[in-house]
C-alpha cells in the first residue's frame, strides 16, 4: 500500500531544497512560469537536469509548445517572488525586467539580482509520471551569480549561513 499525503509531505519538506522559478515561453509568445523545488542534477555527459511539472499547469503546454525551458534559481529575500510564481495569476510577469534566452528557446530569464544561478535548457526527453510530467533538460548555457541560494524546509523558506561566494561564472 503506498503512502498516504500527507506522509509524502512531510518525508520531503524535512529535507531542505533549492527554489526554482521555472519558465518558458507560450504558443502565443507570452511567458509562463511556475515554482518549484523539484528540480535536479542528473548527468555532466551530456549536462543534464530535470524538473517536474504538474499535469495541471499552463507552464506544461508552454514547454512543450516551445521545446525548451529556464531553471531560475532564487537567491535569498526573494519570497514575493517565489510565492507569485506560485500562483495561478495569468500576470506573473508583469513589471518583471525579464529577458528571452537565446539558447533555450526563448524562455524567460529573470533580472539577475533576484537569482543565484540560472540554466537555459532544451528538452531532452519528456516522462509522464503521476500527476507531473518529467523534463529532462540538456543545460545549453547556465550562469552562477555568487549569491546565496533560497531554500525551502518544512514548508517555510529558509537560508544558511553561506561563506562569501567566488562570483559570478557562466558557461556557453
């Protein structure tokens, strides 16, 4: 028998995880977005990721439509953000200073000050599971900004105590 929900709850928020703001670009060329923590490493050869995206959500039509997909990761004090891309408001957007990737299939990349890094990304190959669908995602360009990262853990964000970060580096 498997575990009930709120068990499954529980067992994952007891465990701390990056915040993402995953993105892509719609058939009708507006941006879409979600927040998530599923978001992870899978292979360096070739560079690899995948998120998971609920069946239910618009950002999943976005993805498919455009074939590519930006992992922006929060740095901290960056919760309004965070929660807005949680929402269901068609206006995510809105009075974001946002710009299209070049590499993945111009997805959105949020301003740098509100990110930790970001991976530009194109679908790789798409899994349905449950009620999400997993894209793995081959990392075409990514950026580390040297900020430290948001976190989420026990359904609150949190952040750590994080030694002065080397800076910034990109990779094309």
């Amino acid at each position: 028998m498997a575990i009930d929900d709120e068990l499954f709850r529980a067992m994952f928020s007891a465990h701390p995880a990056a915040v993402c703001v995953v993105t892509a670009a719609g058939a009708d060329g507006r941006p879409s977005g979600l927040t998530t923590s599923a978001v992870t490493s899978v292979s360096m050869e070739p560079p690899l990721l995948l998120v998971c995206v609920g069946t239910g959500s618009r950002t999943l039509a976005a993805i498919r439509h455009s074939g590519g997909f930006a992992v922006n990761f929060l740095a901290v004090h960056n919760e309004r953000l965070s929660e807005r891309f949680a929402g269901k408001s068609t206006e995510k957007f809105a009075g974001l200073d946002w710009r299209p990737s070049g590499r993945a299939a111009e997805a959105p990349l949020l301003p740098a000050y509100h990110l930790s890094a970001a991976a530009e990304c194109l679908v790789h190959q798409e899994i349905p599971a449950g009620d999400h669908c997993v894209f793995l995602g081959r990392i075409e360009g990514a950026v580390v900004h040297g900020r430290a990262p948001m976190l989420y853990h026990e359904r609150d964000y949190i952040h750590l105590p994080v030694p002065a970060l080397s800076g910034t580096a990109t990779a094309d």
